[in-house]
DNA sequence: TACGCGTGGCA
DNA sequence: TTGCCAAGCGT
C-alpha cells in the first residue's frame, strides 16, 4: 500500500489538505437539502434517518421524490411503525434494494418498542475520497486506510458540517469523471490531482460481469380488465414485492418449454408468446424475460396465493421495475 | 472477506 | 448503445 501524501504530525505543511479550507467552501456551497438542517436549526432525527436509508446506493435526485412522499404520508416514526409494511412496500416500488424498506419498517417498530419512539443517539459515519491522498490500495480492500485518514483529519469542532462538506464535495466536484479540481478547496493538496492522473483514484478491482439469466413471465388478463399478479418470496431477490407469475430465472432456461411453468387457471388459457423480450439488469446479473399473454374469462379464479388486480390499480402496487417493464410489453403500453 | 442486492442518469 | 456510477448494508 501506498500513501503519496502523509499528514503531518506536527509541523504544518504547506500541501496538507486543511479541514478549514473545506469548510469554508461547505459555508458558501453547502446544497439546501430537505433532511438537512439550516444553519443554527436542529435536523429532525427521523426525517435524517429516513433519508439516510433511501441514499444508500441511490441519489439525491432520484431519492427527492419518494421522500417527500414518505414524509407527507408518515410524518413521524410513531406513524411509519404504525404502517402496514405492504403500504411501506408499495410506496418504496421503484426506488430499489427493496430489503431496506423492510428494515425500515422494522427499525420503525423497534424505536417505537425499545426507545419509546425516540431515536437513540447513534454514531455518525465519515465517508472520505480517496482520491485526495491517491491511496493506491484498490477497493473495498482500502476503506479502512481512508477510513484512518479522514478520521487524522477530523477538526475538533465542526465534525459534522464537515462530514456533510466532504459529502457536498464528492456529489458537486470531486466526482469520478471529470472532477472539478480548480473549484475545489483542496486543489492545492491533492496528491492526486498533483500526481496528474487524478481519475485513476480511487483505485478499484474490475467488477466481474454476471451472466445472463432468461425466464417467462405470464401476463393473465381476465375479462373484466384485471391481471393476475403474486408476492415474490419474503426473502432474497425483490423479497416481498409483486410480480406477474412466472418461470425461475435461470441460466439454462430453455424458452421451448416455458408453458411449463404457466399458472394454472382451469381451462386451457391460449398462451401467446410475444415477439421480443423485456431486458432488464440488476445488480449483479442481466435478465431476459421472455413474456406469455392469454386472455381469460371473466369467472377465473385466482390460484392461491395470487390476486386478479384491476389494471388501473396497478400503479399503487408494490411492483419493482423489472415487473413494470413486463406489463407495459404485455399492454402494449410503451 | 465476498457476495447479494435495484434503479436512473449520464458520458 | 453500453458501461459506469451513486450518502452502503446485511449476511
């Protein structure tokens, strides 16, 4: 491992990346968030903690809207703990790593149950930039050396506002690409910027690509204008959330004998097969569905564990994207 | 330690 | 179009 930059231990040096100099920018450019507080105000700790968990992994941007909507719908920790998970669920649909809106929900109830509906002091976690000391130690493996060195830079005052600059200054200038090093504060001591390769930083393994997953999904309309649709297990992939029934996701799916795994509606439902197919990438795997439509009769019944659903209510489902693509291919809605 | 876990934006 | 990236966390 190396560190092209030390911190001094006594002596100040001149190419040493101040905290003050950061702050000084964060006073000027600080982004007016709505889970932050404003100067001299007190940040309500549950819309703080709320906003915490829908940025994991997601950005500010995309987490806006959905948050607006929680906080209007469930205002307070005592309101969201009250909540049906289900609602948690469908009002989370879209948005993503769907085990956090579980563990929202739980963390809810465990407030309300332990603490009485008031949030434990917790520890705030620092998040730092390698780039700035061009530590050479490839991710995730160099977290805790970037964990050391923010933490030697840590002021004794101001710990949080800088947390919150150091956060500022990664989503405005210190980006992966094209950082914005001459507005940046630490222009003058970045060791990477210094070095001249400052998008090299931070270092990284190469992410192994997954590999391509097929399925069927079967898109059941009944007469009367509903669409047959289930939960998905309460654990694993898109644990709880809706989905059309379909086949497993596999890598030898065989698309010639998909029927198989066609929901059973009594009858003989005419599966047509649609041309094309829906893609859709997760995390760590592409998928390809390929999508089945029958028309029903209106007096089919549900098989267990599955629901006819109006298809004017499929908007307030707890459908996760990849489920949104099928029933648009399959309703011709795109 | 390494993997599983969604989505939208953007170059 | 394609791949990368983002306020990580749980197991």
């Amino acid at each position: 491992m190396t560190v092209a930059v030390r911190l001094p231990r006594r002596k100040k040096d001149a190419s040493a990346p101040e905290p003050a100099d950061l702050l000084a920018w964060y006073d000027r450019h600080r982004r007016i968030l709505p889970w932050r507080a404003r100067r001299g105000e007190r940040a309500d700790p549950y819309a703080v903690w709320l906003s915490e968990i829908m940025l994991q992994q997601t950005t500010v941007k995309t987490v806006a809207p959905y948050y607006a909507r929680f906080l209007a719908r469930w205002p307070s920790v005592a309101a969201l703990a009250a909540s049906d998970l289900d609602d948690v669920l469908r009002a989370w649909a879209g948005l993503g790593y769907y085990a956090r809106a579980r563990n929202l929900h739980a963390c809810a109830r465990a407030v309300m149950q332990r603490h009485g509906g008031i949030f434990p002091r917790g520890m705030d976690a620092l998040r730092a930039l390698a780039r700035l000391f061009a530590v050479e130690e490839k991710l995730p493996a160099a977290k805790p050396v970037i964990k050391r060195l923010a933490t030697s830079l840590l002021p004794p005052r101001r710990a949080g506002d800088f947390a919150q600059a150091l956060m500022d200054l990664g989503a405005t200038l210190c980006s992966p690409k094209n950082p914005a090093c001459a507005l940046c504060p630490w222009n003058e001591s970045c060791a990477a910027a210094r070095r001249g390769d400052r998008e090299s930083f931070p270092r990284k393994t190469p992410k192994r690509e997954g590999s391509l997953r097929r399925g069927a999904a079967f898109v059941a309309l009944r007469a009367d204008g509903r669409v047959l649709l289930r939960q998905r297990p309460d654990k694993g992939l898109l644990a709880s959330m809706t989905e059309v029934p379909g086949s497993a996701w596999a890598h030898d799916f065989d698309s010639a004998s998909a029927l198989a795994a066609a929901p059973r509606l009594g009858g003989t439902p005419k599966w047509q097969k649609l041309a094309g197919v829906v893609r859709h990438v997760f995390t760590h795997f592409p998928l390809e569905l390929t999508v089945f439509v029958a028309q029903v009769p209106r007096v089919t019944k549900a098989l267990k564990g599955a629901r006819w659903v109006r298809l004017a209510d499929l908007p307030g489902e707890a459908l996760p994207n990849v489920m949104r693509k099928v029933l648009a291919h399959a309703l011709k809605l795109d």
